[in-house]
C-alpha cells in the first residue's frame, strides 16, 4: 500500500508535467481571450484598445468565416465518410487469409507517416497538375477533359489529400479491432454457414462500435486542425478552414484581434467534440 | 487450428488486397521514381514508369543548392530533442500515476488529455507574439518547447498504459525484500519498463518530425526542419518535380521504416489506450 512517503513522491513526480499542461493551456487561452476583446493590428503597435464583442461581430458578419467555418466542417465530414467506410471495408478485406499480408499492410499504412507538406505537394504536382499530372494523363488517354484540381475543385482536392493520409489510421486501428475479435467466434460463424452480411452485421459491427467512435473523435480533432495541405497548396483562398483563417486574419494581415476571436470560434468547436471523446475514453479507463 | 478457407475465396481477397495496398502505396512510390529522373522525363506525357535513364544527380543538386543537410539536423534536433524533454517530465508522472494512484489519479490523466484537444489556432497568436518578444521565433529552443508541450500528453498517457501492465506484486516482492526505492527503480521497475519506454519515444519522434503546424508558423530559415524546407518547394518558381521527388524521399524515408515498425505503438497512443 501507498506509504506516506511514496504518496509525496508520487505528488512531486506527477507536478512538474501538470505544471507545464497547465501553463500551457491556460497562458496562450487568456491572452487569445483578451486579445479578441481589443483592437489590435501589428501594424498599429500601442494603439490598443478595448472594443468588447466587436471583433466576434466583425467575425461573425464577414462572409469569409461563415466560408471558413463551412470548409473546416465539409472537410471533417467528408474525410471521416471516407476513411470510416473505406477503413471499415479495407479492414475486412486485410482480415482475410490473405498471402503476404504483412507487406499489403506495410503498404496501406504507409500513407499516414508522409509529412503533410510533401504529401500536399506530391498530390498538388504529380497528381493534380492540369497539364502533367497523372491524373490528367489518365483522363485524356480515356477521352475526358482533364480537371484543372486546384482552380475547379480545390477542397475536393484538399480533401482527397488528406483523406489518402488518415484513410490508413482508420483501417490499422478497426484492423487491430477486428483482430481482437475472438478466433473461436469467427470459426463457429464460419462452420455454421453464416452468410457474410449477417456476419458483418451480427458479429463484426457490434464489435467495432467503439473502435469506430474512437476513431471518429481522435480524427474530427486532428482534422479540424488540418493546416499544411492548405497553406502550402496555395488554396486558402477558396478552401481555407479555420485554422488557415486564423493564421491570414493574424499573421498575414496582422489583425490580432481578429485572428483571436476566429482562433476563441476554434477552440469552442474543438471542445464539442472533445467532450464526447473524453467521456468517452474516460468510461474505457473503468473497464 | 487455422481457419480452412476455400483457395478461389483465397485468391480473389489476396488479389484485392494487394491491388488496393497498392495504389495506396503508388503515390508514395511514384514520388521515389520520379526522384530519378531527369526533370525533362519527370514532365513528359505520357509518363514514363520504369523506362527511363535511372540517374541519383537530383539527390546531389538538393544537397548543393539548399544546404540540405541542416534541414535534416534541425528535424532530427526538433523531434529527438522534444521527445526526451518530454520523458523527461513524463516518466516520473507515469510512474507516480501507475504504481502509487492518489483519488485525483483519474482526473488529472482525462485532464492532461484534454489540454491535447486545444486546437493550436486558439494559442498560435499569443504564442507568436511571446517568442516574438522573448526572441524566439525560428529558434530552436523556442520550437523544441512547443513540440514537447504538444506531445507531453499522449507521452504521459502511452507511458501510463504500458507501466499499468507490470505487475504491481513484483515491486511489492522487491520491498519485501528490503530493497530500497532506488533499487526498486533501477534493478526492477527499469527493465520492465524500457520497451514501453521505447515504443513511445518512437512514436513520438515520428509526430514530432511531421509536425507542420508550428514548425511552419513559427520557423523561417534558421531552426526550419524539413516540414518547411519542402514547403519551400511551393513557388512556382521552384517547381522542379525531380528535385522535389529527390527532396521529399529523404524526408520521408528515415520515418516510413521506423512507423512500420511503430505500427502497434501507434494504435495504442493515438487511441489513448482505447483501442489496443
């Protein structure tokens, strides 16, 4: 049992570690709160002023949030879609007595460990360019006009570059689920003739309830951060997200007022999710 | 027993499998090939796959014209150095967490992980305009502690879940014994502890290195780390697509062997432990 000493060290250990988290939390929180609160442009230096709401009014009457909020969300939705489908199936393909598995898996996890700015400008160029890019070959060689990606769609190609990345972390951890499963169970699903949709169903869905919400969470938070691929694919005009907002409205056009409030709307949004997700691992604790 | 599965049921999923794996694999592959051409072969239409003049001139011309080597040096810096800080702090924590749980124990682990969720665009204003002032923006110092603030917590957490699986009865035998804590630390509880030690220092070196959001944001030649030095390769003028392929597999190769590697670590730290 826990002595009177031990009890102490274990305080000691775990302080400096809660010491940091919490200046780090509660520092830049404070300061992006009062900073949304002023009139303040870098390029205005000590003219500061306190203005209250407006920054959130101006915000909240400037069309290119409403763009940027409406982006961050199709973004998030429409890469979990993808990753949650295709993982879900890809998972059940690797599942499958398959010769040379291990390499197939090296190759389809492979994706989720490309540094975000070569993968953007791998998909930007090699793929995606109207004239050269792979794709545009592809699609002239079977007649089609090839899509100029980035001037036509440029969020649908934003969103097929990041969905190529988190498609992987979703099928390694529904993989890991589905082989958790119990091997007995699977065999007597197989002896009895259980046709596969009723085993899908029955079996496997049930199962991977949680892993897939596990999933959905931890990606919604990553994904609402997404940056790289829209900063350096030069498409924040047309498909910026928040966090691409906030960094033109702050560092761009040096409106730190305005890049906080935007930067307050994210942290808002993030929390949402992160309550879910945080009971959510908080009950797995338990069990 | 192995299952006994039919050989046409066999077939079709293993050509399936490895026709998918594949073309998840081709963009990852494509930009390796396309590192040895020429810039000329890497622009032609209709493409060229294998056939071509194979020449490693790209890799020399990187190195030459961008001082490549200190990209590499500052990433290995930023994402090796952040790390350890980070163990650092997290071990101790861990520990104390694992072995001698206190009433708060719980909630101060959702805690740590809640901080995780603050999206960096709520604190990138304040923080760039502190480093401004404190001198520094593209400073390494200044990135290593953003990096390590960043992962501190799934380092706690990764390293809470491995050190909950040691048994507790053997550092309670160690005492028994008479040893004394230190003892306990070094001849017991450090062995047992090392692998989980290690997995999650790899993982986090691998979320360190393609960290792109403050390394971008807050670096602009001296501490940049790879991130940038390939963001650096998005104006147009720079466009050199053999180059860029050249550039982009150094970046990429040293962390694609050791994330195979990883794989399992990976599950269990970005889930939290969730999913194991």
């Amino acid at each position: 049992m826990a002595t009177q000493q031990t009890r102490l060290l274990g305080k000691l250990a775990v302080a400096p570690s809660v010491i940091v988290l919490f200046l780090w939390m509660i520092v830049p929180l404070a300061l992006t709160i009062y900073f949304s609160l002023l009139r303040y442009n870098l390029l205005d230096p000590g003219n500061e002023s306190f203005v209250g709401f407006f920054n959130y009014e101006y915000f909240l009457s400037d069309p290119a949030f409403f763009a940027a909020i409406g982006n961050s969300l199709k973004l998030v939705f429409a890469v979990l879609a993808i990753s949650i489908v295709g993982g879900t199936l890809l998972a059940l393909l690797l599942d499958q007595a398959i010769v040379g598995r291990n390499i197939v898996r090296l190759m389809v996890i492979a994706p989720f460990f490309i540094m975000p700015t070569v993968s953007a400008l791998v998909w930007k160029n090699m793929f995606m360019h109207p004239v050269s890019g792979l794709f545009a070959w592809l699609m002239k060689s079977v007649g089609l006009e090839p899509i100029d990606w980035f001037a036509q769609y440029p969020l649908t190609a934003v969103i097929i570059m990041v969905a190529w990345q988190w498609l992987p972390f979703a099928t390694l951890i529904l993989l890991t689920a589905i082989q958790s499963l119990d091997e007995e169970q699977k065999e007597a699903a197989e002896m009895d003739g259980t046709p596969p949709i009723s085993y899908f169903y029955y079996i496997v869905l049930p199962h991977l309830a949680r892993p897939i919400t596990v999933v959905i969470l931890i990606e919604t938070i990553f994904l609402l951060n997404v940056f790289a691929e829209i900063y350096v694919t030069g498409s924040g005009g047309p498909a910026g997200n928040l966090p691409y907002l906030v960094y033109f409205q702050g560092l761009l056009n040096f409106d730190v007022g305005g890049a906080s409030a935007g930067g307050i709307v994210a942290v808002v949004l993030a929390n949402i999710v992160a309550f879910f997700l945080i009971r959510m691992i908080g009950r797995n604790l338990e069990g | 027993m192995a299952r006994a599965v039919s050989v046409r049921r066999r077939t079709i999923a293993t050509a399936a499998a490895w026709l998918i794996g594949f073309l998840i694999f081709f963009p990852i592959l494509w930009t390796i090939i396309t590192s040895f051409k020429t810039e000329l072969e890497a622009f032609s239409t209709p493409p060229k796959f294998l056939f071509f003049e194979w020449t490693t001139e790209n890799y020399g011309i990187v190195q030459e014209r961008s001082n490549y080597l200190r990209f590499v040096s500052n990433s290995l810096i930023l994402s090796i150095g952040s790390t350890l800080v980070a163990l650092l702090f997290a071990i101790p924590a861990a520990w104390a967490m694992a072995f001698a749980p206190a009433k708060r124990t719980k909630d101060l682990l959702m805690w740590m992980l809640s901080t995780k969720m603050m999206p960096p665009v709520g604190a990138l204003i304040p923080v760039y305009l502190i480093f401004r002032d404190m001198g520094l923006l593209d400073s390494r110092g200044g990135l290593i502690a953003v990096l390590f603030l960043m992962n501190l917590p799934i380092i706690v957490w990764m390293l809470y879940t491995y050190f909950k699986e040691i048994p507790g009865e053997i550092l309670e035998a160690a005492r028994m014994d008479g040893a004394s804590l230190w003892k306990e630390l070094v001849y017991v509880l450090a062995p047992m502890a090392v692998p989980g030690i290690a997995s999650t220092l790899l993982l986090n070196v691998i979320l360190a290195w393609n960290e792109a959001f403050w390394t971008l944001n807050l670096t602009t030649s001296a501490a940049a780390p790879l991130t940038a030095f390939i963001a650096s390769y998005s104006s147009p003028e720079g466009l050199f697509w053999a180059k860029l392929s050249a550039a982009s597999t150094m970046a990429i190769a040293p962390i694609l062997v050791l994330g195979w590697f990883a794989q399992k670590q990976l599950v269990r730290g970005l889930t939290f432990g969730a999913v194991k």
